[in-house]
C-alpha cells in the first residue's frame, strides 16, 4: 500500500499543488493537522483539499478546534475526520491522534489505547505531535517530543509512525526500534507500507 502523507502546508497553496500532483500515486491520503493558520479561511482550504480527488483520512493539528474540523468534515465527501479512532483499511490498522504537540505525556492518547488489540494487523501510527527521542523532535534545546506516543511505539512495535507539527524536521526520518518514523513536511511524501 503507498501513502501519501501531508502535514502543516497551512493552506499554502503551492504546497497543496505539489501534493496534488503526487495523488495519483497513491492508495491512501492522509494529513496530519495544521492545514490552517489558526483556522482562517477552514472551510475554504477543506473545501481544496476535498477536490484533490481521494478520500483524505484527516486528524486536527494545535492550529484547528477538534470539533470544528469533526463538523466540516460532515460537508466534504473526501475527508474523513479520525481523530482518536482506530481505522481499518485491508490489513492495516491506523491509529490516530490530533492536535497537541506541545505536551511530553498525553493522558487522553494513552486512555484510548489502554485495550488496543492489533488483532494481527500491522498497525500505523498517525499522531500531530511526535514521539519523543528521535529526529523528529530534537530542536536546539533538546528533545521536545511526546512520551506517551514513545511508549506506544515501543509496546506495539508499528510499522510507521507519522507526525508532523515541528517545522524544523521536515522530511526527518528515523526508528523507534523496528518501527520507521518519519515527519512527511506538508508538500507530502509517498511511503510505501
């Protein structure tokens, strides 16, 4: 299966072209958050991104309000929110959390998954936010990432792990054990799975 996954583009709309062109290419589309700039112009840039062509599984970034991108998404046939849900698609599992990314431990991401089963899928991780101790999340200070996702990686030992809202590691990748994480930039990358 090749994903095509996109991050913080904040409806720039040279990097919305650049994925655009790398559509067809892909099985499934996903985006990360940060599609705004503190939700300016939201129902606009949903409304682009509908158009691409392909259902997009969605989660919110810190830039959008849960709810508001639960709602919208309602009115756009090729977004599908799936914010703190497990989505099945063919032998893969896609765990999802949005928003955040400034927090070391998520107690609400690490309720959710307290009974996650894979159930002999092979799991993805999609999160905003990234797993801390990795490429992704070491700035000058240090690493600023998130545990909770850590700790998930370590037990349940995906496949993939995305996540975005660090500018600064665009198109870093790197592994969390046999699992690659990766920080896909928002004019999206293709990963094969």
């Amino acid at each position: 299966m090749k994903l095509l996954v996109f991050t913080d583009h904040h409806g720039s709309p040279d990097d919305l072209r650049k994925i655009a062109e790398k559509i067809p290419m892909a099985d499934t589309v996903i985006c990360l958050g940060d599609f705004t700039i503190f939700e300016h112009e939201i129902e606009y840039i949903m409304g682009k991104m509908n158009k691409l062509g392909k259902k997009i599984l969605l989660i919110h970034g810190n830039h959008e309000d849960e709810d508001t991108v639960a709602i919208l998404c309602k009115h756009f046939k090729n977004l599908e929110f799936i914010h703190k849900k497990v989505y099945k698609l063919g032998n893969y599992l896609f765990v999802a959390y949005g928003g955040g990314g400034f927090s070391t431990h998520e107690p609400t991401f690490e309720a959710g998954v307290k009974n996650f089963k894979p159930e002999g899928k092979k799991v993805v991780l999609l999160t905003h936010g990234p797993p801390y101790g990795t490429k992704l999340d070491k700035l000058s200070m240090g690493y600023v990432g998130n545990k909770s996702f850590t700790a998930f990686i370590k037990k349940f030992k995906p496949v993939l792990a995305v996540s975005g809202h660090l500018h600064e590691t665009f198109g870093a990748i790197d592994k969390i054990g046999p699992t690659v994480v990766i920080n896909p930039g928002p004019e999206g990358m293709l990963i094969e799975i």
